[in-house]
C-alpha cells in the first residue's frame, strides 16, 4: 500500500509571535493564548493536550489527555496512577505535553517534571466529577488486557446497584499529577513555513531565558 500525501498543503496567516511583545513568564502567554482559543473556538476541546512518557520498553509513547488546571506552578491532569503512562511517570518523571489548535494555527510544547498532587486535590476533583465517571475510573483497570467490552459494562452495572444512593470515595489508584515546566516552546503558524517560534527555559525558580528559534 502507498498513499501519497505530498499535495497535502496549507498556508498558515492567521497571526504571529513577536518575541519583544511577550511576557516575561511563559504561563502568562499560556493563559493569554488558552484564553484566546476558547473564546473563538468553543466548539472545540481545547483543554485536550499529547502526554509524552518514556515506557519500561525504552520507546516514547503519546496519548491524549485532558488538561484540568494551569497555575504559575504547572499543568494539572488526572489518570489511572496504575496506567501504562502511570508506570512510566513513576520510573521517568520527565515528560512533554503538547497543545495544538489547528484553528488557531498554534502549539505549544511543554517539557516537564511530573509528581502526583496532594491527596486533597485529588479527592476534591472527584468528588466533582459525574457519577458515571467516577465509577469508571474505578472499573477501569487502564492498560490491562481484558477479553471484551462486556467486562467492564457488567462490572459498572453492579456497581451503580453497590453505590445506589452512597457516596463513592475516590480510589487510591487514581489521582491527579501535576508537570512543572523547565521549558516552554510557544508556536504560531506563518505563511512560507517561516513560523513563529519562542521559547522559554527556565533559570532558576523565577527567571526564564527567552529565545527566538528558527524554524
């Protein structure tokens, strides 16, 4: 099988990056760009960012996940901690999480630490999560090879008769990590394949050294 993808072609115009007009803090840019794509495109879910770990394997695996919370500290998602990309933070800390909005014409790339975050975090965002949810992040055992679907719709029907009208406390296999950022690369499309690139590496634990890339 071939297919030929070479034709596939799009001019990016929609805005650039000045390296003189942008903050000293890159989580400032963030939240200014965040902001800015999800006030002109609502319709599409733009807290959604690639998770980068290195497995036991030695490969590099990406999957998709949901960012839940940005602060000054760093990005905060919630998973399985038994998970493939569980076992991976816990041997290799160090990850990268990318954001693309194609709309936009945009990405960003974050390389980090990632640690879990306190227990009372974590109990507080389940506790706000929809039930249906909260019994599947107990009848998922993420990563674990099951032998259908049936498995798991069986296991949450006897679940929601278990914790009929109970409070469901959040697993200890599930919680939140949080990745603090030592570098920050922020990417706006331009015409001619001449993008806007800016990055951000952290110095020390308030100053970042900013640069214009090529690209």
């Amino acid at each position: 099988m071939e297919n030929d993808l070479s034709e596939y072609r799009k001019s990016y115009d929609k805005g650039e990056l000045n390296l003189e007009e942008v903050p000293q803090k890159p989580l400032e840019l963030f939240q200014k760009w965040f902001f800015e794509v999800d006030k002109h495109f609502p319709e599409f879910e733009n807290n959604a960012m690639t998770i980068s770990t290195v497995g036991k394997d030695g490969f590099p695996k990406n999957r998709v996940v949901l960012l839940k919370k940005f602060t000054d500290e760093g990005f905060v998602f919630y998973t399985n901690y038994n998970s493939e990309k569980g076992k991976a933070i816990a041997k290799h800390p160090e990850v990268c999480l990318s954001f693309f909005w194609p709309a936009a014409e945009r990405q960003v790339i974050i390389k980090g630490k990632a640690e879990k975050v306190a227990k009372g975090l974590s109990d507080g965002y389940f506790e706000s999560r929809p039930k249906g949810s909260q019994l599947g992040a107990i009848v998922s055992q993420q990563s674990a090879v099951i032998p259908n679907r049936a498995v798991l719709e069986d296991e949450l029907k006897a679940l929601e008769t278990a914790y009929e009208g109970k409070t469901i406390q959040r697993p200890n296999h599930w919680g939140g990590y949080i990745v603090k950022p030592v570098e920050i690369e922020f990417w706006q499309g331009r015409p001619n394949r001449l993008h806007d690139r800016v990055r951000y590496k952290l110095q020390d634990v308030a100053s970042w050294d900013i640069h214009r890339l090529s690209p």
